[in-house]
C-alpha cells in the first residue's frame, strides 16, 4: 500500500516536472490552487480525475488526498491557501477558468518571495477576487467504485477510441450486468450518461496527447473521433478553443 505523504502546509513555489512525472499521493491542512504556466496538469483522488492545460486551473481541498501527474514538458505553479480563505467556497476539487490577468497574477505571486510585504498582500488580495469571479469548468472524469462499473471503464481507460456500445463493453468486461443496469449506474455513480462520460474520457486523452506535440489528426483517431473536424468541434465547445493551440509549448 502506498505511503500517503502529509505536507500541512501547501507551497507557494514552482516546480519544472517533465512529461508523465509527477508527485505522489499526499495531502495539506491547506487549500492549494495547482496551475501549469506550460504542459498540461491533473489531479487524482478517489473521486477521479481532473484535468486543466494552460486556461485552467485546479482547485484542490485542504485535507484532499491527490497526486499531480504532468503532460508534455509542465511549469506547476502552486498558490497555497490557509483554511480561512477559500474564494470559491468549495470542498470538493474543480477546475476553475484563467483569463490573461489570473493567468499573470499567479505567475508574478509564485516567482515572488514571501516577504510579507503590504504589495504581497495586494496582490493576493486581487488573485483572490479574480479566482472569485473565475467560472468553473467541467472536465472532472469521475472514478467509479462499482466493480461492474469500473470493468467496462477500463476497457475505455485502456483504449478511448473503442467504439463499442454499452452492452458489448459490458459483455468483453464480464461485468455480468445489463446494458440498462450499467446505464442506471453511469446516471447514479457518474451523475453523467455514458455517452457523456466516455466523450469527457476522450477529452481528458486528447489534452494529454496534445501536450506532448500529437499532430491533430493523430488525436482525433486515437481518441475515436470520426475526422479531425468532429474532434475540433467538440474540443471547442468543450475549451472554447482549437486543439492547435493547445499542442504549442
């Protein structure tokens, strides 16, 4: 069983971590915004994933077991928060959005040296209305704990472009549950369809592949898009942006 470090007090700092390499599962008495200036960022905790590129940033609990894992060549900026103050008033991590100026304020606050002086204070002060103000994003790709469930996952996990129904998945996992039974579980375990939760899966890959220079084409295949242009689509609704700007480090 792996050891579940505890670090009570969430850093203020930057760290440089290559791609697929991270930091192991630990936890803080303090709330941390985790945020990747270059690469893309995730989160793992037992509730699932979260994953954030360079318009996005992950929230995460005081208390929260989690482990950041790093896509393409990753700049982690961490912004550690006491318990007094949570601008999101969340207890549950997310993702929240980073326009140009939250964007410069966690940057300029994580290179700076705490020398608690009033300016310091300022800019806090401002990084914390800006996260205030800032919406959240749904790119949370939630675990499941049902063993039926998490078979046919794994299944996906292991190839995102399956392109397979819910019962053929069910019947190759040996889940030895009905397509309705796994549909009501997606619903009530995921709170989301499975159509929604393996579209949210390929999303997730996508980034991951594009952080590490995967020409778009490449990316729509191997995640089971039928062409580029429907993977761009659902990549822009989704980021409102093209998957091109996301491949440029």
């Amino acid at each position: 069983m792996q050891k579940i470090r505890h670090t009570p007090r969430a850093p203020t700092n930057i760290r440089a971590l290559d791609t697929d390499t991270g930091v192991d599962p630990h936890r803080h008495d303090d709330h941390q915004i985790a945020y990747a200036g270059r690469g893309v960022l995730s989160i793992t905790t037992d509730a699932g994933t979260w994953v954030a590129p360079a318009t996005r940033a992950l929230w995460i609990p005081a208390g929260t077991v989690h482990e950041h894992r790093a896509f393409g060549r990753t700049d982690l900026h961490c912004v550690g928060l006491p318990t007094r103050l949570n601008p999101l008033s969340l207890d549950a991590p997310a993702v929240i959005a980073v326009g140009p100026l939250l964007r410069e304020l966690i940057l300029a606050y994580t290179r700076t040296p705490d020398d608690g002086s009033p300016a310091r204070r300022r800019m806090l002060a401002v990084l914390l209305d800006q996260l205030r103000a800032s919406p959240l994003q749904p790119l949370h790709l939630p675990a499941p704990a049902d063993p039926r469930l998490a078979a046919v996952c794994a299944l996906l996990h292991a190839d995102p472009a399956d392109p397979r129904g819910l019962a053929a998945l069910g019947a190759e996992s040996g889940a030895g549950a009905s397509e309705r039974t796994l549909s009501r579980l997606f619903r009530a375990e995921l709170g989301m369809t499975f159509p929604q939760w393996r579209t949210q899966l390929r999303l997730h890959q996508a980034l991951r592949l594009l952080a590490v220079d995967t020409p778009v084409t490449a990316v729509a295949h191997r995640c089971g898009w039928s062409s580029a242009s429907a993977f761009i689509d659902v990549f822009r609704r989704a980021f409102g942006d093209t998957p091109g700007a996301y491949g440029r480090s």
